[in-house]
C-alpha cells in the first residue's frame, strides 16, 4: 500500500527538496502528535499562526456556529455579513482612529498585494520604498518588495520603482522622496532574525514620510495579536502607520488577511475604476468568525500581559556556551548560533526530541522561537530542557 509520505510527495507539489514530512494525526494546545502517538511540543505556533495554540474550545464552537448558518456567499463587498461586520467593528476598536475600515483578504501575501496598490492609487505615484531583509509574502507584488535577492532574482522581471534601503539605517531615509507612494516595513523584521527598530528609528521614518507625503505601511503579520507583548507592535513604538497589514494569527487558526487604512485612502479604491480590488473569498465568513473569537480569548483570557513575563523565563532558561544571542521582543524570539550548520543540526535534534522548532529566511545561524501564547511556565521549563539537551548531543 502506498503511504501518506509517498502521496504527499508525489501528489503535493512541493516548496524544497527537504520537507519535514511529519505525519500529524492531531493538535491540541501547545502539542502535535503524530501518526505513531509521538508529542511534539509546538515551539513556532505555525509561524506564528497558532498564538491561541491548536483547537482551542472557543475558536471551534465559533467556527461550528457559523458552518450551521452559511459559509460563503458572494465575493467579497457585496452582502452585508454579520462575521465581517462585528470583526471589522472589533478590529478597529482596537486601533487608531486613521485605521478605520478594513479590507479582508486571504493571507498575508494578499494583504501585501491590496495595500502597494492601494497606495499607488491613492497618491499618484509609483515609487515604492522597502528595506533589505524583509520578508511581505510569496506572489509577484509581494516578491517585489522583498529584500533578499536569492528568493526573487529567478522571477524577474518585478515591480518597478522598488528601492531598498537598511533597516536601522536613518541615513538612508534621503531616498524617500516627493516621487515615493509608500515605505513598507515590518516594524520588527521577521525574517532577518527578530531584528528590532532601534530607539527613535520607527518615529524618524513616520517624520520623513510626513515631509515628503508617502504613505508609511506597516507589516504586522507576525507582530500582530500580542505575538510582542502588545495586541500589535507599532503600539510598543508610539508610531502609527497610514495602512497597516494583518494576517497569520489573525485568523485564529483558518486563513485571513487584511490591510487596514483611513476610509479616505479606502474609498480610492471604489472608482475610477471600480471593483479596485477584488477578492472571492477574502472575509470568508467561518474564518472571520473565529478571528472574532480568538481575539476575545486574548482578551477574556489576558494572554498578552503574561508574554513579556515568559520571554524573560525563556532567557533564564536558555543559557548555554553555544547559544551567542539571544534576540527577542516578547514570544518572538532568535537564538543564534555560530553558523547555519550548527543551527540546522541543533533544530534535528530538537525534532528527535520531541520539540519542533525552525531556522529564519533570511538568518540561517538563528533558531525560531514563537510558541503560543497560552504556553506554560512549566512547558516553557520543559521546552528549554529539550532545546538545551539537543545542544548537548
């Protein structure tokens, strides 16, 4: 008999040569267990999806709810459907007063796609101004404004008018200009290795892109949902941006995006011509229903005023010879290492012992760390255990 292994690679295509090819039968909390029963403690929630961890009661009661009244209807703007309304209603209750109507996508690649039009059709221009290192998503535009030549240099063509400039770097700040529509940031970069804005850096942006008129976009789909001890990062920076993009955790464990700007800047994309931007399923509603719930939980449960306490017990914990740094703001976290050997061959260990974690994209000397937000005090004692005996081996 064919096995599931053997179906997946034939039959799914594939993004590498080196899948990790667990074969899960089920979820639950902080935990993954495999076809032979084998526990997996769930250390990166997916990528920093699963803030809530896996199956969490409400989240499903939520979904089971909504499949009982309809699942989809109509693409995307036309019917007035109470899971948008109430999660639009309560995402933006949660945010400035500029970020007041949202556009609902399908990830984080589309929310990255939206919002660069967006802001090329609200002001005209057609520059756009991103930062090496970054990371916005998979699809042509997204590809776009990625900062890392490797991933992008065979599907070029892209975008024009991309300019990148570094991160942590004012000096550069010169490049954007009256000729820019918009500057793209992830106000920590994800994909670089947990790399934080230094003091002031993020408030000198948002002044130059006041100066020369460009819209500042903030890309928040792993910061976001208290992921960095705050419901979103840029609160922790005291800057706001004019278009911000969700998407990962926000969809409490099914797939959902959105960019999230003025109704001002919005409504440029209603006419001349209409239709703008479309999407089929963007809002589905099963997915905008769970988001409701999982953000409830966060609140209900007060998640996030315990992650800076347990990103401090993570660094109590972690100390060992081998491990150089330790970068991290909240549950999202780098541990590097001398090389990207010595990390790839840690992170094996890890899965042998029962714990998954993950290298970064474009930072290969440093190990993943963003579990969900509902772990333990004990479970974060027992993944430390783990992480430092696989140091050892």
């Amino acid at each position: 008999m064919t096995s599931q292994r053997q179906l997946f690679l034939q039959h799914l295509a594939q993004t590498s040569d080196f899948p990790l090819c667990l074969e899960i039968e089920k979820a639950k909390g902080i935990y993954l267990f495999d076809k032979s029963g084998k526990k997996y403690i769930d250390l990166i929630s997916g990528i920093s999806v699963s803030n809530l961890g896996h199956c969490n009661p409400f989240v499903i009661s939520a979904i089971n709810n909504q499949l009982k009244k309809y699942s989809h209807l109509m693409v995307y703007g036309e019917y007035v459907q109470s899971p948008q309304v109430m999660l639009a209603k309560k995402l933006t209750s949660l945010l400035p007063k500029n970020l007041s109507s949202v556009f609902f996508v399908n990830s984080g690649a589309e929310a990255t796609e939206g919002a660069l039009k967006l802001a090329k059709r609200y002001k005209g221009r057609t520059e756009i101004i991103a930062f090496k290192n970054a990371y916005h998503g998979s699809t042509h535009g997204a590809l776009s404004v990625m900062g890392n030549e490797v991933l992008k240099i065979k599907y070029r063509p892209l975008l024009p008018d991309i300019r990148f400039i570094e991160f942590n770097n004012e000096k550069q700040f010169v490049q954007i200009s009256e000729k820019t529509a918009c500057v793209i940031i992830e106000p920590v970069q994800g994909e670089a290795g947990v790399k934080i804005p230094e003091k002031n850096f993020l408030s000198n942006l948002r002044k130059r892109c006041n100066e020369t008129g460009a819209l500042l976009i903030f890309d928040e789909a792993q910061t976001a949902f208290g992921r960095t001890g705050t419901m979103f990062a840029f609160e922790q920076f005291g800057v706001t941006p004019d278009i911000l993009l969700l998407a990962k955790a926000f969809g409490g464990g099914m797939p959902l995006g959105a960019f999230v700007s003025s109704k001002k800047i919005m409504d440029s994309l209603k006419s001349n011509p209409a239709l703008g931007h479309l999407t089929t399923f963007g809002g589905h509603p099963v997915c905008c229903a769970a988001a409701l719930a999982a953000i409830e939980v966060l609140e209900n449960e007060k998640l996030i005023s315990g992650v800076k306490k347990k990103e401090k017990l993570f660094k109590i914990y972690l100390r060992h010879k081998r491990i150089l740094e330790i970068r991290s703001i909240g549950l999202m976290m780098a541990l590097q290492f001398e090389s990207a050997v010595e990390n790839q061959k840690i992170i094996n260990n890890c899965l042998e012992n029962g714990l998954v974690t993950d290298w970064f994209l474009f930072c290969g000397d440093s190990m993943r760390i963003a579990p969900p937000l509902n772990i333990t005090e004990d479970e974060i004692r027992i993944s430390c255990e783990k992480i430092l005996m696989s140091l050892d081996e």
